[in-house]
C-alpha cells in the first residue's frame, strides 16, 4: 500500500468517482492507467491511499491527527481486499463536539474506525466479484 503524496495526486484521485460514503466520510476512487501506458503520477501498480481532512469539520490538529492514523491503519487492515486503485478517503461532515467532548477519545476513535470500517468494506465488497469472475 502507497500513500498519496503529493497536491496533483489527490487533485487527480479526487477527480475520481465518488464510489462510497457514510455519514461522515466519502470515499473518490481512480483507477490506475493500464501499465503500458505511462505512469508518472502513480508510477507503482498499488493501493494508493490519502486523507482529506478540512478544518471547517475537524477543528482540532489532534482530531485530524487522530483520524488520519485511524483510516491509515483501517487501510491496512483491509489492504488485501482492496483494488489497485488511488483512494481518497474525504471527511464531509464533523463528529459532534457534544457527544465527543474529548478531541482524542477512545469513543470518537471507535465511531471514526467504525465508519472507515464500513467505507472500506463496501469498496471490497465491490470489487470481490470482479476478481472471482476473472
């Protein structure tokens, strides 16, 4: 598993398709060029995973921090069902402040992983079939 880098990466992956969402998070998929053809913005033929955290839903850096190693490591644990392809996951909306008092708690932390859990998991799911049919 690669992660996403640089701006033109994820302005690339971002222009993907939407492929799943939860109340929180949004995942934009691109799949990656045939190898043939050249491969100068993903040059390895992987998972490439990234995370956009805006601050108007995540105030907080140790919020973003939190729920940026929280959907690397959801990534991980699912990277042997998912495509290669370059996966952005998106916060679209806030966790709220009054039933998550603490920036790091271990209940936002289970909500967050959670959701990656669920987002991930319907990506894999799709693309289970496709490789069976193969």
């Amino acid at each position: 598993m690669q992660r996403i880098l640089t701006r033109t990466q994820f302005q690339a992956a971002m222009a993907g398709a939407i492929v799943a969402k939860t109340p929180h998070f949004a995942l934009h998929r691109l799949a990656l060029p045939d190898p043939a053809q050249g491969r100068l913005l993903f040059p390895v033929q992987d998972t490439w995973i990234g995370v956009v955290l805006p601050k108007r839903w995540a105030r907080r850096a140790v919020t973003r921090n939190a729920i940026r190693r929280q959907t690397y490591e959801a990534a991980r644990a699912a990277a042997d069902g998912l495509p290669p392809a370059a996966l952005v996951v998106r916060l679209r909306s806030e966790f709220s402040r009054k039933q998550f008092v603490s920036a790091t708690s271990d209940a936002l932390k289970q909500a967050v992983r959670a959701e990656l859990v669920q987002l991930l998991g319907r990506v894999t799911a799709r693309t289970t079939p496709e490789v069976a049919a193969c």
